[in-house]
C-alpha cells in the first residue's frame, strides 16, 4: 500500500477539502485527489463522497482510517527507530495560528541549526492528540487537559497561560477602548463559531458560567478570512483571540484587538511529551518552555477550577 496515498488520505480526511489537504502536504490539488483515487482503485471501495461543501467519509473511509493511522504510525515509528537522535523533532502546535506556534517559532529562531517537524493537528481532538504521543509519532502535543487523565507513559507541563483579547470590528460598541474589564465583556455577545472539539468547548463554558458571559461556540465555519470580514461588517460581533495568535486581514477592515482585564483571562495549556523520549532537542525545548512559563506567569489571571 502507497504511504504518501495513505497519508493523504488521512490528511483529506482531518480537512475534509482536497486543497487544504495538498496545501499541508505541499503538493496540488489534482496530486492529492490522484492519490486518493489510486488507492480506492487498489482497495474496490469509495472513501469520500465529494460535497458542495468538501470531501465527507464514506462508511468505508470511516472504517479505513484508524487502520491507516497505524500503519502511518507504524512507517513513523520503523523510521525513527533506525534513526535514534537524528530526526526532526516533531510537535504538534495545534494551528499555526495560535500561541504553540508563535512560541516554537521563538524556539527554533535561537537554534535555528535543528530539525524541526511542526505539524497542526487542528481537527484531531485532545485524546487522539495523546495517542499520538503515546505511539511516538509526536514528541509534544499542546493541549488544555480539561477532562483527560494522561495514559501511562506521559509527562506533562503548565506552558502557556495564553490571554485573551477581545477582537471587534470598528463599529462595535467597545472599539474604542484601550481595554475591556470582564465586566463591561458581560454586557456583549461572544461569537466562537465552529468549535466542535470538547476540550475548548468545555473552556468556554466554564468561563461563561464564572462571568456570566453568552458566548456563542454553534454554527458553521466559512474559514478564517470570511470569519474576520463578518466581524469586521458588524456593530455587534466580538470574538476571543489569544494575544499571541496571529491574524492577517485588510487594512479597510480596521478591526481592533483590545486587551481583557480585571481579570485577565487566560487560556491554559500543557505541553505533554513521553517520559521515555531521548530526542536531545526535546529537552532543551522543555527548559525553554519552563524558563518563559516562570517568567510570564502572572497572579492577576484567571482560569478554571481544574487549571489551577
């Protein structure tokens, strides 16, 4: 069985689009659908069925992918294997969006000679996340740990208190303001659409119920550009981003990141690694985490019960 048709497979079916799956595998469109075609051709099964609005699994595709995700662990761990202390360091960042990128691209510009991995697990939920840890195809994950208990073997670390701001377009009601108390935030909606995994799910309610805040996680999610142009159109509109996330949009949209305080809110998360790993960059990546944690870390913060 092709790994690179197995591999985009399951690329294909974290993104549920043929394009953003070739964008992260950098090949075309026309290769990743090539692939994907070779391999149900060799298979005698349909894996998508192709949609208006993306590439959905079939009832085969379902039952092929936690197969698929073996065999690519296994193909990861054959070659790490024969290759102790020489492959690239491999940590999941999440999205290359928000703070675990930001930090690890900090990471890699003072050792700018290391193999550096960086994969974006965005659509794979907490657990699948740690077993990939488990099975040694990551080394680090960043995850907020709300309701899991680490499987055996696992180590993990308070590594960002990630603090929110609030993002609104320049007609909104608090566009204005230098900052915005959590009390002032009670009076305004939050829009969090999208949200379908229960660990940042979980946050937000909790952070609604300690505040009193509505913040709204249903709905659908056109992307990120058309997210920003809605709020940016709106005089009602807010959304939560981390103050070290990283968002691009047009000059004319002149939407406005306002710091959150009294108290300042903060997304927790942990970067979680095997205890038996040996990768030698592993290590200085955790001190690196360690030394910027104690010095970031702040008493002025909130998080949820099960943070702190």
């Amino acid at each position: 069985m092709d790994l690179d048709a197995v591999r985009t497979f399951v690329t294909v079916a974290g993104t549920d689009q043929f394009q953003a799956a070739a964008d992260e595998l950098g090949i075309s469109q026309q290769a990743a659908s090539k692939r994907v075609a070779n391999l149900e051709k060799e298979l005698g099964v349909h894996l998508f069925a192709r949609t208006a609005r993306g590439a959905r699994l079939t009832v085969d595709g379902q039952a092929l992918l936690p197969h698929a995700r073996e065999l690519l662990r296994a193909a990861e761990r054959a070659t790490a294997a024969v290759t102790p202390g020489r492959r690239a360091l491999r940590i999941d960042v999440v999205s290359r969006r928000v703070a675990p990128a930001t930090i690890l691209h900090a990471f890699y510009q003072q050792h700018p000679g290391i193999d550096l991995d960086v994969v974006a697990l965005l659509n794979a939920d907490a657990a699948s996340a740690l077993a990939e840890v488990a099975a040694g195809t990551l080394d680090a994950t960043f995850r907020s740990l709300r309701t899991l208990e680490l499987p055996s073997g696992l180590l993990a670390s308070r590594a960002i208190d990630e603090r929110h701001e609030l993002l609104v377009g320049p007609r909104h009601p608090l566009a204005k303001a230098k900052t915005v108390t959590v009390a002032e935030l009670a009076e305004h909606p939050i829009w969090m659409p999208g949200l379908v995994e229960t660990e940042p799910i979980g946050y937000y309610d909790d952070l609604a119920k300690a505040f009193g805040l509505t913040i709204e996680t249903v709905g659908p999610v056109f992307g990120i550009e058309t997210l920003l142009a809605e709020i940016a159109d709106s005089d009602q509109l807010a959304n939560l981003v981390g103050e070290g996330s990283r968002y691009l949009w047009p000059e004319s949209y002149d939407l406005r990141r306002i710091p959150i305080v009294d108290p300042v809110l903060v997304y927790p998360l942990s970067v979680i690694w095997r205890a038996d790993n040996p990768h030698p960059v592993l290590a200085n990546f955790l001190e690196y985490l360690r030394i910027r944690y104690e010095a970031t870390a702040s008493d002025d913060v909130w998080t949820p019960d099960w943070a702190r």
